[in-house]
C-alpha cells in the first residue's frame, strides 16, 4: 500500500512525503535509527521537549513498544511526525520572542494556520496507520488459520496416503494368499492321484504276492512229490490205474523232480498189492485211485 502527502505537510518536511506500507517489512537498520534519534534528540536539546515522551507518543501510534521494532514502512511517517513537532517548536520559540511586532504576528499566523492544517494531516496519517496494524493483524490471523488448514489438509492426505499403501499391502497378500491356496489344491490333487496309484499298486502286489506264494507252493510240492491229473501226489503215493500199469511216485536223485515209475515185476506187484491192501484206498473204477505211505 502507497500513501503520498503533498501540499502543507510536504512544505513543512521541506520536500513531499511518499509512505510505504508492506507487511512484515524488514527492520530499520542503525543509520536509519540514529537519523530519527536525532531528531529526537534536537527536540529535547533546542526546545526542552523530552525525548522519552516524545518516542512514547510516537510508539503509541506505531502500534510498537520500541525502535527496534519498527521496520522501514514506518520510516517515512516517524520522520515527518518529528519535523512537524519541529515545526511546532519553532513556532512556539518564535511566538514568544515576537512581542508586538504586527509583521511578525501576521507571520505567526499564518504558520499556525499551516501548523493546524499539518496538525490535521498527522491526525489522519495516524488513523491510516492504526488501519494498517489492524490489517495487518487481521491479515496475519488469516494467514495463520491459512496454514493451519494446510497442516490439516496435509495430516488427511498423509493418513489417506497410509491407508491407500495398507489396503495395497493387504491386496498383495491376498494374491499371495490365492497363490498359495492354489498351489495346495494342486498338491492335493496330486496326492491324490499318487493315493490312487499307490492302493492300486498295492492291490496288484497283494494280488502278485498271492499268485507268487501259490506258485512256490506248487512249485515246492513239485520238487517234494508228483503231479497227476493236475493234482499234487507226495513221494511213495500210487496209482491204481484199472487199464495200465500202476505208477508210483519215486525220487529221481541229484536235485531233480520226482517222477512217476511203472510197477511192472513181481515183486514190486506184490509189494504193491500188500500195500495196496494196507494203505492205498482204491478210487471207483471210473478213475484212478492214489494213496500215500504212513
């Protein structure tokens, strides 16, 4: 914000007065406060004006509570303030010490109606500067609740951020989750189908070792007897044939497999028919008969 004086202040000041407002300016530097200082101190030494007063009524309507806290917006305004007071002073000096001289009155005149109007004109730049610290007060508590609902805006923003990563996060483990599920149904498919092979793997063996345990036994009564009509016959058995030679079953030696030998002498049909008569049991005449020796 820009305020320009012209006219009566500016003749006052010696030159016009341009004031410029801007918040948060910076701070006035040392020569900055030594200038102001010294008008104040010209008060005080020339005129009797005393300084803290004067700095007192000057930080009143600065709305501050000392120099160090006035910034370079303030500069311009504190300058004129004090060359009026200046003005002033003069003016109070030389009406005490003008007696009766008329010029002299006509003179003191019109410099108070000047002194009047610059009266005037400071009164209103004070009212403009009490609007600017209100504004800027105003301003400063906008900005404030400003930031604090960014700060809010950007606690949301993080929190819906933190939440958009959990439910990905959570997605994640759910694909995983579905993976793993999948592969055990798999696993369990293929035991399973191992399960199936295996019982019918084992029904085939238990099968196998029964076919196995009946070839042995055949195969050890093979070794241990003879074998007629598909029927096993233990070594020493006959039989009876009614139509041929009987036949006995008679170990052949060295490892080999009995076989059956024709009773063909006398004697071994004697001996047959004594045995035949104590231990063979003779089978109908429409087969043959067999026994086997105690």
């Amino acid at each position: 914000m820009t305020q320009e004086f012209h006219g009566q202040v500016g003749e006052v000041a010696g030159r016009d007065i341009v004031n410029h407002h801007h918040a948060k300016g910076r701070p006035l530097t040392k020569d900055e406060r030594r200038s102001l200082n010294n008008y104040v101190k010209q008060l005080e030494d020339e005129y009797g004006e005393s300084g803290k007063q004067t700095w007192t009524s000057i930080h009143r309507i600065l709305g501050n509570d000392n120099i160090e806290e006035m910034s370079i917006e303030q500069l311009k305004p504190t300058e004129a303030i004090l060359q009026l007071l200046l003005s002033n002073a003069q003016l109070k000096r030389q009406a005490a010490s003008a007696g009766n001289d008329p010029d002299l009155t006509t003179k003191l005149r019109l410099l108070a109606d000047q002194l009047s109007s610059a009266i005037a004109e400071r009164d209103d730049l004070k009212t403009k500067l009490v609007q600017y610290h209100q504004a800027y007060t105003s301003l400063e508590k906008r900005f404030k609740s400003q930031a604090r609902d960014l700060e809010a805006s950007e606690s949301k923003y993080s929190r819906l951020m933190e939440a958009a990563d959990e439910v990905s996060l959570i997605n994640e483990r759910n694909k995983a989750a579905v993976s793993d599920l999948a592969n055990v149904r798999h696993s369990a498919r293929r035991l399973r189908i191992w399960a199936l092979l295996a019982l019918t793997v084992a029904a085939a063996g238990g099968y196998g070792t029964y076919a196995f345990r009946q070839q042995a036994i055949a195969a050890r009564s093979a070794l241990n007897g003879c074998s007629f009509g598909g029927k096993p016959y233990s070594l020493g058995s006959i039989i009876d044939n009614p139509q041929a030679p009987d036949i006995q079953c008679v170990s052949m030696g060295n490892g080999r497999r009995p076989e059956w030998q024709p009773l063909a002498s006398t004697e071994a049909a004697k001996s047959a028919s004594q045995r035949k008569s104590s231990t063979i049991v003779r089978k109908p005449k429409s087969g043959p008969q067999w026994s086997a020796p105690d």
